[in-house]
C-alpha cells in the first residue's frame, strides 16, 4: 500500500468508528443537555445492547449464517428495531427509579448514582455472556470476549483496490446519518423537541409554562438510550468482538467526543465523535496502538481546562 | 436525640483493632482475622484521602488510584535493588509523600477552577493515563510485571519478615492512626472548617473572605499525598510495585464507595467503610467462595454461582441506594446529615 491508500484507509475506518461513536455522545450530550448530569452509565448501557443483539442472533439460529442472505438482513432489521427499544427502555426505567429522585439534591449525587447504576450494568454484561446459549460454541468463560457473527459482508466494494470500503462501512453510514437527520428534525421541529429545549433552558420557568417536566426528561433517557442501542447494533456487527468492560472505553470515548464538540450541542456530538474516530484510526497507524487511549484521555482533559464549552457549544455561565 | 458517646467511633476503632493481634497471641490456636486486617488499613488510608476532598471538601475525585499509583512506584523505585537510590524505609516512604504532595498540586493547578462534574472527569482521565503510561514506559515500570523485589522494610533496626504479620499491622495501624489524628486536626482547623463551608456554599464561603481556589488547592495536594502514603505502605506490603492493572477505575471506585457508605466528612464513618468495604471484598466473598467451593456449589461453566461475579453489582446497588435513601452514609458526620435532610418548602408540581 502507498502512503496515500494508507491514509485513504485509516480515514475511511476512522470514519466509520466516529459515525458510531458519535451515535453514543447524542445520548451523553442530550441528557447532559437536559438536566446537567453526566450519565455514567451510558457506555454500559450500549454494551448492554451488544449483548441483547447477540442473543437475538442466538434466537435465530444465526451463529454461522452466510452474509448476505435473506436471514441475515432480517436479524439485522430485528435488531435494529428491538435493541433500541431494550435499550430505550432500560434507560427510561434507570432514570425513573434513579435519577428523579435525586433532581432536587446535590449535583454529584445523581453522578455517583449514575456510576453505581455503570457498575451494575457491567455486572450483568458479566453474567449475561455466561448465559449458556445452545447457538454458540464459544464455552461459557463469561469474562471472555465474545465473537459477533459475521451478518455483514466483509468483500471490498472497491474490487482489487488495497483500500477497504466494505459493506459493513455503507451499513454504518446509511444507519447513522439518516438518524441523525431525523434527531435534528425531532429537536429542531416538532412539539415535543421545543419541550425539550425549554427544559434544557430553564426548568423551572419550562414547568411554569406547563410543561411535564419530569415527562419531558423521560423521554429524553428514552431517546437517547434508543440511539445507544442503534449505536450497539452497528458497532457489533461492524467489530464482532464484543465484550462486558468494553462499554467503558466507548463511554469514554464518546464522552471526549461530547464535550470536544460541546457538551449539549447535536452537531457537536457528531463533529466531535467524528474527530475522535479519526483520531484514533491515525494513532493507531502513524503513532502506537498503545498510546491512543492516552492521546483520547489528553484531549479529553484539554479541552474541559482550555474550552470547557468545545467547539460548537456556547459559552455558558454555571447556574448559581 | 440519643446521648453521643464518650469516645469517637475512630478512636475506639484504632483501639480495638490494636487490641486484635494480642488476643489472638493468648487464645489458643491459629488465627489469622490480624493478618488480613492489613490491606484494610492500607485501603482506609486512601479512604481519608478521599474523604479530604469529596468529604470535606465537595470535590469528587473519580481517579485516587492513581495517587496510589504514583506513590506505589515512587516507593519502588526508590528502595529497589535496581535503581541507584536504594533509600531506607523511612526515607522512601516521607520522599513518597511529597511527591504524591507535589503530583495533586500540579495537577489541581489547571484543574481546580472547573465545576464539579467536569472536575470529576478530569480525575478520571488523569488516573487512566497514569494506568497506561505506566503499562506503555515499561524500560522504567517494567510494564504489567510491576517493579520488583522490594527489600523488606527495616525499622529502628528491625528487620522485617513476611511470615510474622504483627510488626507490620502495628506499622501500618500506627501511620493509620497518625493519619486519623492529622485528619481530625485538619478538620477542626481554619482550613478545615473553610473546606466545609466550601461544600455547603462555594459563593458564600468567598463572600467570607476564603479563597475556594487556595482551599481546594490544598485539599487536592493533601488528599493526594495521603493516597500516595497509601501507594507506599501497599507497595512494602506486597513486596513489590504491583502491576499497572492494581491501579484501575475500581479501585477508585471502591474508595468512593468507602467513603459514601461509611459517611462522607466524618473519620470515623470512613474508617468503617473501609471495614464493610474492602472486608467484604477480602474476607467475606473469599470465604463465601472456599466455603461454596469446599461444598461443591460452584460449578465452573456456570457463572451465577461464583460469588465474585457478583461483586460489581452489589458496590453499584450500594452507591444507588445509599444516594436515594441514606446520602449522610451509615455513621454520618452531623454537619452533613443537618444539610441533608433539611426541608425545603416543596415546589408545587404543575399541571
């Protein structure tokens, strides 16, 4: 490969990991939006939907299918539409037993809550890959990787190019970016969006208008953990590894990626997902694979100490 | 309201525990509860670090484990065999301290002035970077085998060994207890009480002529260099620097969960969730284990039964329950638990 294919490649990869990353900062940066907490638990919930998909796959026979096939685009449909609700849910109900109770508290009650709530999804990631599953061959050593089935096509859509554009690359896009542009619409232009904004803006004055509140905020967990299980379902069968620590590491990331954007912004969640991505994809191949997890940390703490507000987010005053 | 006590629950905590190891030398037998008392004390050490900045302060600070990192390193590093210091106990373990010391001033410097959320994140980031930097610097850490041997420490002429467990419980009870004293004289001093009114209001507290930043700056430094005495004793107690991985989010996490189950702001409430805490974590699940192991109950391809793996769900459940329920922590400080539970005249709901 020449440097040119080689720098084509890493962008094309680090491209199709932004778009996903930046799928899990819209739901850091929506809810931080909404009530200023910063959901610990929402790396683990994404790893929480790997682990729903691949008991779907389970559920249809799909451990060796070919991709390709009419089944395989069928599981994939399936997923896509049960996994978000799962993990919609799942977020809704946390923030309904959790969260709402401590909206009246101090502020770093409800994130020690949220990072209680990150241990206990990753305790049940940890039992859940040790559901024995007739599917699967892979022993039931629960702390193991676990592999994702192939459900689509890895063939180079380029033909003989070295550069890979696969179809799992155009699978993540057409997920991803028609999603994001009916979040903008649902935010932007709709009813229950401008409710949203009113929340974010000032609850109190948003209850006076008679907004329900606590409604608005549920639904917020809703749509959020929804776009967390769409991120879990693209990036498992873009990777197929998946892993009960792994939703750590993507919270982490996808956090950088919300505040290097601007913590509260949609458009910056998604330029700052993409920058991570390919911040990555380049240290991986220009620097080393062992330093990129330290290069995400240093931007990570740069940023909150020289541009809390990121790159598109406005410059505002902490309420007193 | 019940009559308090005559004695803090802290000091009886120190006297009792100094008591254990003699009356295990006169009861006949063999007994060990002394011996693994020990990582308890360690772990409590870096629980009143923390407690000086979440506790008393209001800073939560989701990265101590490396402090402890730092200081585990520094001490090996200055008393192994390989390196050109080859410093004494004491020597090793007051160099350790200043440079836990110098390591949370430099890195509240630039930090300090951010909220509280953010601030807390910046922990986080910071304690994974010193995880990887010391996995990735492995011609200095030595990588994932972590620096080692480390010479047994020597005090006042005594020669430590590894198979008589007293000298070191009463080390590592007598720098606990050093620290619960300075801990307690902190609290009760000017700059104690301006931490804690940096808690209950940050505005008012500068409105009083307190400067957050200096107060804050130094609650970093201190908390820092307690965790970093914690890192030392670890790493003289292991023998070694321990791997980078013995350094990692949950152990932050499991002292945060020391110092909000036992009682944030209050020494005594720390020092009793370091005992559930980490006895739990030691003593309890592994002998839930042996016995279940011993009795055949465990199988091993069946996950649900090993009592291990159950470990995270229960410190998470304990950090959601106690914040809905019981946020003063189990032996409350009474300044706190006053703020807590103070009632507001509630907001009507609408609609």
């Amino acid at each position: 490969m020449s440097g040119s294919q080689i720098f084509l490649q890493q962008l094309i990869i680090g491209l199709s990991n932004g778009m996903i990353i930046a799928l899990i900062a819209l739901g850091y940066t929506m809810v931080y939006g909404i009530i200023e907490l910063i959901n610990f638990a929402h790396g683990d919930l994404f790893m929480l939907g790997c682990f729903a998909g691949l008991t779907i796959t389970g559920f249809l026979g799909l451990d060796q299918a070919e991709p390709g096939t009419s089944g395989t685009w069928f599981c994939l449909l399936l997923m896509l539409l049960l996994v978000p609700i799962f993990c919609g849910g799942l977020n809704w109900l946390v923030d309904r037993l959790a969260y709402r109770h401590l909206r009246e508290s101090t502020k770093l009650a409800p994130l020690v809550s949220a990072i209680g709530v990150s241990f206990v999804f990753m305790n049940i990631g940890l039992l859940w890959g040790g559901v024995p599953m007739k599917v699967f061959g892979l022993g039931r050593a629960a702390a193991a990787p676990k592999a994702f089935p192939e459900l689509v096509s890895n063939a180079n859509l380029l033909g003989q190019s070295p550069v890979e554009f696969t179809g799992k690359d155009v699978m993540v896009l057409v997920v991803t970016l028609p999603l994001m542009l009916l979040l903008t619409w649902f935010v932007k232009r709709t009813r229950e969006g401008k409710a949203m904004r009113a929340v974010a803006q000032d609850r109190l004055a948003a209850q006076l208008m008679g907004i329900p509140v606590d409604r608005v905020i549920g639904r917020t967990f809703l749509i959020g953990g929804a776009l967390a299980g769409v991120a879990s379902v693209v990036f498992a069968v873009y990777n197929n590894t998946i892993y009960f620590q792994m939703g750590y590491r993507a919270g982490i990331d996808a956090f950088t990626a919300a505040v290097l954007g601007g913590i509260g912004s949609l458009p910056g969640a998604v330029l700052g997902g993409v920058i991570i991505g390919l911040a990555r994809a380049f240290c991986d191949q220009y620097l080393e694979t062992r330093w990129t997890n330290v290069l995400v940390f240093a931007v990570l703490i740069l940023v909150l100490v020289f541009r809390p507000s990121g790159l598109l987010g406005s410059r505002a005053k902490e309420k007193v | 309201m019940a009559a308090r006590p005559k004695i803090p629950f802290h000091w009886s905590f120190l006297l009792v525990a100094a008591l254990i190891p003699l009356v295990e030398l006169i009861l006949p037998g063999e007994h060990h509860i002394g011996d693994l008392l020990r990582p308890i004390f360690i772990m409590a050490l870096l629980g009143l670090g923390l407690n000086i900045l979440t506790g008393f302060t209001g800073i939560l600070n989701l990265g101590v484990a490396a402090f402890m990192a730092v200081g585990a390193y520094s001490y090996a590093i200055l008393t192994c065999d390989i390196y050109p210091f080859r410093l004494g106990f004491w020597c090793a373990t007051l160099v350790t301290v200043l440079v836990g010391l110098a390591v949370g001033f430099f890195l509240g410097l630039p930090t300090i002035r951010l909220r509280g959320d953010y601030l807390a994140i910046v922990t986080l980031a910071f304690g994974e970077i010193v995880e990887d930097v010391l996995k990735n610097l492995d011609s200095i850490t030595k990588g994932t085998e972590g620096i080692n041997p480390l010479p047994a420490p020597s005090v006042f002429g005594y020669q430590f060994r590894p198979e008589t467990y007293q000298p070191w419980y009463y080390l590592f009870l007598g720098f606990l207890a050093l620290v619960v004293l300075i801990n307690r004289n902190l609290h009760r001093s000017r700059i104690g009480r301006a931490w804690i009114s940096i808690r209950e209001d940050e505005l008012a507290s500068s409105c009083m002529g307190i400067n957050p930043m200096k107060a804050k700056l130094l609650a970093f430094a201190l908390g820092a260099a307690q965790c970093s005495l914690a890192g030392a004793l670890w790493a003289s107690y292991l023998g070694s620097s321990g791997e980078p991985g013995n350094y990692d989010f949950q152990v932050s996490i499991i002292a945060l969960c020391m110092v909000i189950v036992g009682g944030m702001g209050n020494i005594g409430g720390v020092l009793l969730g370091a005992l559930v805490i980490t006895g739990f974590n030691s003593i309890v699940l592994e002998t839930l284990t042996d016995f279940l192991k011993a009795h055949q109950l465990i199988s091993s391809s069946n996950v649900f039964t090993a009592p291990g793996n159950w470990k995270y769900m229960l410190y998470g459940l304990a950090l959601i329950l106690m914040m809905r329920f019981r946020p003063e922590g189990l032996l409350p400080s009474r300044q706190l638990k006053a703020e807590l539970h103070h009632q507001e005249p509630p907001v009507p709901p609408a609609s």
